[in-house]
C-alpha cells in the first residue's frame, strides 16, 4: 500500500460575492437581526457573543450594515403588516420610552394577536402616533378616544 501524501487540501474559487478575506454570511446576518431586535441586545453584546462563538468580532460598523440590509430586505413586509393592523377594527396599542443616541424618544406598537408593527418617534401619543401615519381614527385628546377602546 503506497503512503498516504502529508498534505490534503481542497483549492477552490471563492464565489463571485465575497469581496474580502473575512466576510459574514446571511446566516450571520439573521442571527444579528434577531438578537438586536427580538432579544433587544446592544450591538456592544452582540459583538461581544459572536466573539466569544467564533472568535471573531464584527464591528459596530459592520453590524449596523447588516441590520440595514436586513430592513431594506423586510421593508415591504413591514408596509404589508402595517396596512393590515391600521385596517382592523380593534387593535392594542402601547408605547415606552427607548433612549435613543442618549435622548429619550418612544416605540410605539401597534399589534394584534397575529401581527406586531413597531416604530421610534421622538414624541409620545398621539403626535407621535399620527407623525407615524398610525391609527388616525382611534387616537384622542388623551391618547385613544373612550368610545373607541375595550377594557
């Protein structure tokens, strides 16, 4: 039997996508979007946890990327959820304040059982709400109108 050779190695072109020598994929991508926006972590965190997973550190620069290319991506399903909540009859409505670059600003939602649509504005209630293009018709002097809300 001849002796196996001391080197096995594959050679390959990188595909025509990959511009850098580290590059991150989508599965990085989504897994950034996912801790930012449904686990709420800071960049600062999510950095920190690809570090310790992989050894590998991604900016703050980079992370901004990918969440920007993650919205421009869901916009349009962003503007479908947002069209089916502002027809329903009934929604939950709901607001908390989020500092935003250090100054306090709120996250509006507006949500069904099926559907959750958020957004930042730098004024609470209804100004926030209708700069938003939000439920112009439930929306009243003191936040929803009596008539207009369940409890």
């Amino acid at each position: 039997m001849p002796d196996p050779p001391e080197h096995y190695g594959a050679v390959g072109d990188f595909p025509a996508h990959v511009k850098a020598p580290t590059q991150y994929g989508d599965g990085f991508t989504a897994w950034t979007a996912y801790l930012h926006a449904y686990q709420m972590l800071p960049l600062e965190r999510i950095a920190a946890l690809f570090e310790d997973l992989t050894g590998l550190r991604p900016s703050e620069a980079t992370l901004l990327s990918m969440l920007g290319r993650m919205h421009r991506q869901l916009e349009q399903a962003e503007q479908d959820i947002r069209k089916i909540l502002f027809q329903k009859p009934l929604v939950h409505a709901d607001e908390t304040g989020v500092p935003v670059k250090e100054k306090l600003h709120w996250m509006h939602t507006v949500c069904t059982s099926d559907y959750t649509w958020l957004a930042i504005h730098d004024r609470r209630g209804s100004k926030g709400m209708n700069a938003l293009g939000g439920c112009r018709s439930i929306w009243g002097r003191s936040y929803m109108t009596a008539s207009r809300v369940i409890l």
